[in-house]
C-alpha cells in the first residue's frame, strides 16, 4: 500500500510541476520562425536516412538469399 501512497503522491507532484511550466511557457513570447533552410536540410537528412535503411535492409536480404 506504501508504494501506491509514493506513487499517486509523486505523479500528482509531477501534474503541478508540468502545469506550473505550462503556464510558464503560455506567457512566454513566440518564438521566431525557422528559416526554410533549415527545414529544407531536415527534409533531405531525413529521407536520406530513410533510403539509407531500406538500402541496407535490401542489402542484408540479397546478403542472406546469396548464403543460402
């Protein structure tokens, strides 16, 4: 029962620290915008790296077949 007590006692604990951010980060000026650089490079990372890992899925599959 003490560990269900520490529980509910730190998860609500947990609720207040993130509403007091929360409230913090409303009255908070907006933030700038992204330059479209930027975003244009995450674009291409991010597809590279996915090709990157069907590249090499597709190459440990050829890999196995060729053992076989």
């Amino acid at each position: 029962m003490s560990k269900l007590a520490s529980t509910v006692y730190l998860s609500l604990i947990s609720f207040v620290a993130f509403a007091a951010a929360m409230d913090d980060a409303a009255n908070a000026p907006p933030a700038e915008g992204v330059s479209v650089l930027i975003v244009w490079l995450f674009l291409i990372g991010f597809i590279a790296m996915i090709v990157g890992f069907l590249g090499y899925m597709w190459w440990v599959e050829k890999k196995k077949k060729a053992q076989r």
